[in-house]
C-alpha cells in the first residue's frame, strides 16, 4: 500500500471516529434539551385576617418608597431591548404589575420564568420595636430586628444580611433615613407587614438574571408608616 493510499485510509477512519462520537453527543444534548421542559410558576400571595390587616398592607403596596428611601423604582440593563433585564428597588403596586406583566408577555419565550410575590400581615398589641446585636460568641451577621411583646419575647426576629438593608423611620410628621442601630421605638397596636418578591428569568444556561426584594413596613394603629425596612439585590448572568 502507497503513503498516499495510507495517508487517505487513515483520515477516513479519523472522520468516522470522531463522526461515531459527536453523533451521539449531539443526539444526547438535544434530547437532554428536549426532555427538560420550560418552567413558567407565578404565584401571588396575599396574607390577611380581616379588613384592618387588608388595609395595612394596601398603604404598604402603595407608599412612596422613591420619595421616602431616594430611590428609583427599578434599574435596567440593554435598554434597547423591547423587555431589557429589570431590576426592583422595592416593592410596590407598580413593582407586582411590572412583573406581572412581564411574566405573561413572555411566557413561552424564554427557558423558563418564576415569579413569586407573598405578603403577610401580622397584627399584635404593645410591640417595642429595636435592634438587636449579636449574641456574644455568635457571627457580628447575626444582628437582628425584633420585635417584643410587653413581657419580652420575641414575636419576629429577622436576621440583618451583610450587604445590608435600608431604613426610614417616621419622626413626627416627615421620615428620615436612619442606620439598623438607631431603631428602638414602641406602638400601643401595630400591623407588621413582611414582603418577599423573587423574579427568576432563564434564556440560555448561561443568560439568566433574577430580582430578590425583601420589605417589611411596620403601621401604627391610625395606619400611618412607622418604619420602613427595604434590601434589594440583583443578579445577572
């Protein structure tokens, strides 16, 4: 047999090896693709006893968080796109519509979309609102805001994150920000409203991004804002 002859038998039974294993690699990520079917979940909760507690969390979804916090609703990323990636800053009636909407206009589009809002309204008597350090011993993440009953005992208890969460406390009849140790005050009645929102977006395994709010507005009993306690953040890929 010829160099050439040799030479030519060899590059053949080349292409058919490397033809024999990317066959069924290409079968195998289509199927796989294929088999995984696109998730699309919304869910909006709204959690409340009674008209009072209904009413508390409609002045929480509707307060003006840009004015009081000097924040914008929402930063974007590609702005020439018709859906550009949204980010919110807080959590309003305009937020769960912006989502809301989205959610259905994109349906079937991208990989797969998740959007969850929930809200829950608790109503207690005699509350002390405060800051709490870090047990001795314990991680300084573990700093806390809790709220007491008259006795002491703690009714709620959110752990602050490291990156940190923003407050507005209402001093007479305007609203200042203020810093997680300052919060030290008490209500005869209050309604705790606590909101979560998460946005999930999937485009490819490597085009995603997601929207987290984490809210909680505490209301006197004449449904006036005493605290408002907001952390945003936001993730891209």
């Amino acid at each position: 047999m010829g160099q050439g002859l040799r030479r030519k038998t060899g590059l053949i039974i080349a292409i058919v090896v490397i033809i024999s294993i990317s066959i069924p690699y290409v079968l195998s990520f289509r199927y796989m693709h294929r088999s995984t079917p696109p998730i699309y979940e919304k869910t909006i909760i709204r959690n409340t006893g009674n008209v009072k507690e209904a009413n508390a969390l409609t002045i929480a979804e509707t307060s003006n968080y840009s004015d009081i916090l000097d924040l914008q609703r929402f930063t974007t990323w590609n702005h020439n796109e018709t859906w550009p990636y949204t980010w919110a800053k807080f959590i309003d009636t305009q937020v769960i519509e912006y989502y809301d909407d989205r959610f259905e206009n994109l349906k079937g589009e991208p990989l797969g979309i998740e959007f969850h809002y929930e809200a829950s309204v608790f109503t207690w008597d005699q509350i002390r609102v405060v800051y709490a350090h870090a047990p001795q011993g314990a991680s300084i993440h573990d700093d806390a805001i809790q709220i007491l009953s008259p006795n002491g005992s703690v009714l709620f208890d959110y752990t602050i994150p490291t990156w940190g969460m923003r407050f507005a406390y209402r001093n007479d009849s305007e609203y200042q920000e203020i810093i997680a140790e300052e919060i030290n005050f008490s209500l005869p009645k209050s309604y705790v409203i606590v909101m979560t929102l998460n946005y999930d977006e999937r485009w490819g395994p490597l085009a995603a991004f997601s929207a987290r709010v984490y809210q909680i507005v505490i209301v006197d009993q004449d449904f006036v804002p005493c605290l408002f306690c907001v952390q945003s953040s936001e993730g891209i890929s």
